[in-house]
C-alpha cells in the first residue's frame, strides 16, 4: 500500500476535485503551516468550534448524544479549556478515491504543546469535510487558530479495488458540512 506524493496529491486535487480548495504548496508565513507537503496535505481548521463543556452534567454516550455537552463558538481563535477538547471541521472538502484510504496525523506545532489531534481514517469514497477532535491534555487553557493548519492526511493507495466502499454502504457521516456530531 504505496504512500503517494506530493504529485499524485496535486492531480487528484486538481483535476478530480480531491480536495477544495486546494493550496499547492506549504502556506507558512507567521501561521502555523498547512496545504501540500512532500507526501500528504495539511488541512486548515474552520471557524466553527463545539467546546465540550459539563454544566448541564450530561452523560457522553455515543448511541444517544446529547448536544447540550458542547457550547458553539465561530471565532478565529477558540479557547479550549484545561483537559477538554473541541470538535471542529477542515475547511477542505474532500472526496476519497476509491482505490485511496485516508490516515490523519496532528500537526507537530499543536502537538508539542499537548494538543492532540483526532480523525478516523477517511475511507474509500468517503466524501465532505473532516470533523476533528482538539484534544487539550494541558492543565491550560489551550489557543486553536482559525484558518491555520490543524493536520496532516496521508493517502495510501491501495493494490486494488476494494469490494465495498463507504458510498457502496452508504454511510453516515457522508457528504458532511460543518462538524457533525456522534449519529447511530
């Protein structure tokens, strides 16, 4: 399962809608970097945030979901409490070949202050923007910035067609805008 490059990235991007939009080469300039690298893509956050909060001392299952655990913000910088996290969405649209699975690693600059990143991979034909999880892990309040780099995808080609695609089972989280929540 060969990791592709930064030219096989561009293409896909270009001329089969594989991300938009798409940023060609590392924006870096006083933000914290993001678009093409050597072999994945660093995705920028949106400006809509989630921020777990526990007034309401709700329980977080996942079969039944309480959206009253997050408080929304639209912001350019989004404050993350102390040991909470926030869910937030790429602003590139991506649509997944279905040949290509999808891994998602955290961007090193967040990651050396104790932010953590979380993203499932994004499967075969798999298509809308990427809900991320922003771990904070610090004992402090933690900056997310809006419009910056927030991870990095890595695509890996698989050696060939799979049977059945996140399309073929029409999956949940399909064709998402924004961040979406947990859904059974």
């Amino acid at each position: 399962m060969p990791l592709m490059p930064d030219t096989w990235i561009r293409t896909m991007a270009l001329e089969h809608g594989m991300i938009e939009p798409f940023v060609e080469k590392q924006t870096r300039d006083g933000v914290i970097s993001y678009g093409l690298s050597s072999y994945g893509y660093d995705a920028r956050v949106g400006h809509a945030f989630k921020i777990f909060t526990n007034v309401d001392a709700a329980v977080v299952d996942p079969k039944a979901f309480n959206p009253a655990s997050f408080v929304d913000r639209t912001t350019d910088v989004c404050i993350i409490p102390p040991n909470s996290f926030a869910l937030a969405h790429t602003v590139e649209y991506f649509r997944i070949p279905r040949e290509v699975l999808v891994i998602c690693l955290g961007k090193s600059t967040y990651a050396r202050c104790g932010i953590i990143v979380n993203v499932t991979p994004l499967e075969p034909e798999w298509e809308g923007q990427v809900t991320i999880e922003i771990s904070n892990t610090t004992p402090l309040p933690a900056r997310i910035y809006a419009g910056e780099g927030i991870c990095q995808f890595l695509f890996l080609k698989g050696e060939s067609l799979c049977e059945t695609s996140y399309a073929d089972r029409a999956g949940k989280y399909m064709r998402q805008r924004g961040v979406a929540l947990p859904r059974l």
